[in-house]
C-alpha cells in the first residue's frame, strides 16, 4: 500500500523508545544497509538523504516483537503521512526542525497538544484498518462458535474458551493479543477485557463480570506504574 503511493521505507537503528518516523520535510537520517533480515542483523548503517514520504521502522523494537507490532507500526505510520502531511508542511513555515512524526513505544513525549492528538487518531485508526468491523464480529462469532461446537463434553471453561478464541482471532488478523482485545472491547465484546492481561510482566487471573453491570471505561487493569502516576 505505501509502495504504491510512492512512499519509501527503511529499517533504522531509531531510539529505544521509538518504533517508527514519518519525514515530511527534506532531512537526512541513519539506516541499515541492505535489502534483507541478515543485512539487518550486521548492523552496518549509512547516512542517506531522505524526502518527503520516508518511513523509518525502528528494526530493533519492530521485529523483537509479535508480527502484529510490524504491521501496526507500518499502518500507523501510513496514516500520519495520508492524513498529517498538511499539517506538518505548514508547521515548517513556524519551525524548520519539525521534519518528521515520531511514534514512541508506550509514554508520550509530543512538542504540543495537536501532535499529541495526531498520535492517538493514529494509534486509534490503525487497529480499524487491520480489524475492520464487519469483518472483526463475523470471524470472532465465527471461532468462538468453533470451539464451543469441538467442546462437546463441556469441559473447556468460559474463561478457557475466551483466551482460545481470543488467541485464534489475534492470530487471523496478525495483530497483537492487545489490540484485538481493545478492538473487541470496542466492538461491543466487553466479557473480553478480563482475558489474557499483563500487567508488570504477569499474568492476570481472568476475570469477568455481569453484562450491562458496568458502563464502558468504568473497569481498568492497570500497572503499577500507572497507578503511581494517577
């Protein structure tokens, strides 16, 4: 899809925090060298021009992790550039260091509030384009449907049959167990926010409780992190 648009992407030793960059702007960066995985891995780097339209995916970040974090970071970053161009073209006139989006792992670190809301429509949109919702209800209907038909002797609970059709859907759409639940929950699945959780690291017991008994958002796992935070 980027190809097609005349959008270039590189694999780039990028901050650790840092998944991906959209340039808008004439810059020049660092990437790897080559054309494959094991170029990659060498580590060799060199310093190009880069233009309008450039990608950078942070190699290190992206490929440590599930396959969905690739495909999420590059539709996120398909998104800044189709729908932020404007905005950031107009910014160079105000400030000429503002050449680039930079998407952060987690934490925000944005100059100003506007950029701050690029970020979230970015993160917001992208699971949207992986799980569209008319696809997303009828294949999560249909595997959960699946598993309970293979139960015939009952002995799967409801939270074992959550967790497989949770695993089962992630894995048809590519994307992480995360962001399918956040998908789901926004579908209206709200019994799938207490299934498969890490928090700090564990593994949260499952959990779920009565349909319509909470209002969306009133229920939150949260780390400890956050919670000193808050």
């Amino acid at each position: 899809m980027l190809a097609s648009k005349g959008v270039k992407v590189y694999y780039a030793p990028l901050e650790d925090n840092v998944f991906g960059k959209t340039y808008f702007a004439k810059d020049t960066a660092e990437v790897y060298k080559g054309d494959n995985l094991l170029d990659f891995i060498n580590g060799e780097t060199e310093r190009i021009e880069v233009e309008p339209g450039t990608v950078l995916i942070n190699f290190d970040a992206v490929v440590e992790r599930p396959i969905g974090v690739y495909r999420n970071t590059m539709i996120h970053e398909a998104i800044h550039w189709f729908f932020h161009s404007n905005y950031f073209e107009l910014q160079q006139l105000l400030d000429d260091d503002l050449k680039c989006a930079v998407c952060y792992y987690g934490e925000s670190y944005y100059p100003n509030s506007e950029i701050a809301w690029m970020e979230w429509q970015a993160r917001s949109i992208a699971p949207r384009v992986l799980m569209p919702k008319k696809t997303a209800i009828i294949k999560w209907n249909e595997i959960l449907e699946s598993i309970k038909e293979k139960d015939e002797t009952n002995e799967l609970t409801k939270f074992q049959i959550y967790e497989k059709a949770l695993d089962k859907f992630s894995k048809f759409f590519g994307v992480t167990l995360t962001s399918a639940r956040i998908r789901l929950q926004e579908l209206g699945i709200t019994e799938i926010e207490g299934v498969k959780n890490y928090v700090d690291g564990a593994y949260v017991k499952p959990f779920f409780y009565k349909k319509g008994a909470l209002k969306r958002n009133q229920s939150f796992v949260i780390a400890s992190d956050q919670l000193a935070r808050l």
